[in-house]
C-alpha cells in the first residue's frame, strides 16, 4: 500500500530550511486561527458577560490541561512513532499504528469524560481554591461538563491531526483548523449574545466546533490517506505498537500532567487574589499568546522533522534544523516583545467593558514580566523538539519534575517570602522558562538523546 500521497512531506531529504518552513506555515496560520478564536471566547465572555464569568472561565484552563494529558500525550508519544515509521518506509507498522491509536483515543475520551463529570467540582474548589463569590465556582464547573460532553471529538481531531503532521501533511489538518475557527466564533456570538447561554454557550460552541474538524479530518482521509483509513471491522489492537506509543506517550502525558499541575498550583495562587486577578490572568495569557506561540509553533515543527530525519539516520541534518529555528526565532522574539508590551494596554482593554478595570493593570504587569524571558522560551522549545523527536521521552518527564519544582518555588518564594505578591507569581512563570531552558541544553550537549532511537531505516546500521 502506498504511503507517498501528494499531501505527506518526506523532510528526509532537499533543503533543511525549506522543508521545516513549510510545514510550520500551515501550523502557524491554524495556530494564529485558533488563538483568535480563543480570544474571542474571552472577549464574549469578559464584555458580553461578566469579568467574573470571565475569571470562571480561567479557572477551567489548567484542569482542561490535566484532564486532557493522558489521552493526548498518548496521541503524541504515537505520532512519534508514526513519524519514525514513515521515515523508515515501513507500511506495515504504520497501519498497525494507526489502527491501535484510533482504539486507544476513543476510548480513552470515553474515560476522561466520565472523570471530569464526577470530580469537576471537588477538583475546583479544594485544589485550585475557585472563589465561589459572584457565581465563579459555579460558571466554570458549568463550562467544564458542557466541554467535556464532547471531549471525544475534541481526542479524535488533535489526534488526526497529530497522526497528518507526523506523514508530513501539515495543510489540510490547518483548513480543518479553519472550519472549526470559523464555525467557533459564529456560535460564540450566536449562543452568548444571541441566545444568553452564557459559559455554557462558549463551551458549547467549542464542542461543536471540534466536531465539525473531527468529520472533516475522518473525510479528508479516507479520500487522500488511504493508509489510515480503516472500516471498523478492520480495526486491530497491536500489543507490540502500544508498548512502543506507551513508552514514547507515557512520558509525554507525564510531563503535562506534572506541568499542568504545576500550572494548577500557580493558578491556585493567582485565585487566592480573588476573581479580578483570575480574569488578568486569562486576559494577559491570551495576550502573551501572540508572541510565545509562534515559538511553542517551532518547538511542534522539530518534532516530526527530527523524526523523519532520525528515522533516516540523517544526523546532519536535525543539527541544521534546530540551528537555524533557533536563530529565526530569537530575530521573532526581538522584534515582536517591544511591540507587545506597546500595544499590551490596548490589547487587554478587549477583555473587559469598564476602560478603568483593575484587570487591565494586573494583566499589563503580567506582560513585563514575562517579556523579558521569551527567548529563553525559544532555546528551550526548540531544543526539546528535537530531543522529544529523536524519541528521548523519559527526558520530557525528568524536565517536567524540575521544571514544577522551579515554577511552583520560585512562586511561593517570590510572592511570599519576598513579599511581591501577585508579580512574585506572574515573575515565576518567566524563572521557569530559565531554568528549564538551562535542563534541555545540558541535555542535548551530552548527546544522550541520540541513543533513543525507536526505529531505524530498513539497513541503516
């Protein structure tokens, strides 16, 4: 069976710079969609709502994180293997992981869904402390069980979507992309300020949303991918493949389970500081978005072009590739910080109706301290690509322990035993970025990660 199809990329071979542009453009236009509509969920909610809905809201965003870790970390740690597979050429292996994800994904969203409806509340008001004033418990337990009510499409989507990009195909996962931005941001306005469903309206919306890219994707690939496309009679579960997706994706959810944690902590804090503080976060996260995803973006693009190259046993050419990613994206981080923090007012403004509000100040000093370390986010993400594709994935879970040990400390430290408070927290985010930067380069400069392999080419030594 064929697996060349005019929309895969063999980044195995021609230029190195070329071939990692072009399958980071799409990533990056979808990744610039989605964030548009993320913003547009906040704004909905922060001016056609409340601030409070809006701090709601953000207290949904590190659980969503946790929750989803397990089934899309599997969904990584298979893309990995898919991506080593194709580079190989080896068809066989492909089709038995293709088929062992599809089982694994969808059940595995069957799961999550049942967890979040039983523990949404406990998890939100014992451990992350959400306020129950003004209603903020009750909006995001509301917002979580309206998502999770479709989370399954929510798996399958990025899972598709992860599974095109490791064959290469990094287009037609952004036109999914597309249709589902699109189709997010009619319902917004449509179920909030048409029909005043509120958070639940935004939730809803998003749900409906991954569907409609879900069936897209499942079309498209019967169509272009005939490799991936099974009848559900022909679905079979590959011990072997799992083992190998498990080794490579057990690591991955472990590491965001632990970062998202970390996350929950650090957002735990910021609760602490009551609902105007929560909506800050949420607003000056969407803001920084502008800037630091563009350079999560490279780190995504490494991944599956080191493990092509790897697959290939062409070493050259994953130096080349992280060299020169990260000089581009340090010329991105110098240009675009200044004009971030210019513009950062204005853009936070579109949070809140009240011109005046408190969340526009939290948010805009959130911004300066997390500017100035954006290039250590560079280093870092860039260079964990290439590690993570290479297929060192115990690594990603030694980084995520450190990394939460760093963060949540620095947090404590600075906000309390410092006594700078709210910006002790904001700060620790950027400390972060430091010293888990500092992890991965003593990494990648021992060579370690080279030896984790998960296949080779068909003779390669």
């Amino acid at each position: 069976m064929a697996i060349r199809k005019d929309m895969s990329r063999d980044m195995t071979q021609g230029s190195v710079v070329k071939n990692i542009l072009l399958f980071m453009l799409p990533i990056f236009i979808g990744q610039l969609l989605q964030m548009t509509y993320n913003i547009v969920d906040s704004v909905v909610v922060g001016r056609f709502v409340s601030e409070n809905a809006l701090a709601g809201v953000a207290a949904t965003y590190t659980p969503i994180t946790f929750f989803n870790a397990a089934v899309l970390g599997f969904s990584t740690g298979a893309s990995i293997v898919i991506a080593q597979l194709f580079g190989a050429k080896d068809n066989e292996g492909l089709r038995k992981a293709f088929s062992t994800t599809y089982i694994c994904v969808f059940v595995g969203g069957l799961i999550m869904t049942a967890v979040v409806f039983i523990f949404a509340r406990p998890l939100l008001f014992y451990a992350l402390k959400t306020p129950e004033e003004g209603g903020v418990l009750d909006m995001a337990v509301l917002y979580l069980r309206v998502y999770y009510a479709g989370a399954v499409f929510v798996f399958l989507y990025n899972m598709f979507a992860s599974a095109l990009r490791a064959l290469g195909d990094s287009l037609f996962p952004l036109i999914f992309l597309i249709v589902s931005c699109l189709m997010n941001i009619v319902l917004d306005l449509l179920l909030v300020l048409g029909l005043g469903m509120g958070v639940a309206g935004v939730a809803l919306a998003s749900v409906l949303s991954q569907a409609a890219a879900t069936i897209a994707a499942i079309v498209y690939i019967n169509r272009a991918h005939r490799i991936m496309w099974y009848k559900i009679s022909e679905l079979t579960f590959d011990k072997e493949i799992f083992k190998l997706s498990l080794q490579q994706g057990i690591p991955q959810a472990i590491n965001t389970c632990i970062m998202s944690f970390c996350f929950m902590w650090q957002q735990r804090l910021v609760n602490g500081y009551g609902p105007q503080a929560m909506a800050a976060f949420l607003a000056g996260q969407r803001v920084d978005q502008l800037v630091g995803m563009p350079i999560i973006i490279t780190g995504s693009a490494m991944s599956p072009f080191t493990g092509q190259n790897v697959g290939a046993v062409k070493w050259d050419r994953v130096y080349e590739g992280r060299r020169k990613v990260i000089l581009a994206g340090a010329i991105f981080v110098f240009v675009c910080s200044p004009l971030l923090l210019i513009f950062g007012r204005q853009l936070l403004s579109l949070f809140v109706s009240d011109p005046n509000s408190m969340v526009i100040k939290l948010g805009y000093d959130y911004l300066w301290r997390i500017t100035p370390f954006y290039i250590f986010l560079c280093l870092n993400t860039v260079t964990n690509g290439v590690i993570l594709g290479a297929g060192d994935a115990k690594f990603g879970t030694l980084s995520a322990v450190l990394g939460i040990v760093f963060r949540i400390g620095s947090a404590y430290i600075m906000a309390y035993g410092l006594g700078l408070g709210l910006n002790g927290v904001w700060l620790s985010t950027g400390v972060g970025f430091l010293l888990g930067c500092i992890v991965t380069q003593i990494r990648f400069y021992s060579g370690k990660w080279k030896t984790k392999a998960v296949v080779r080419a068909k003779g390669a030594a």
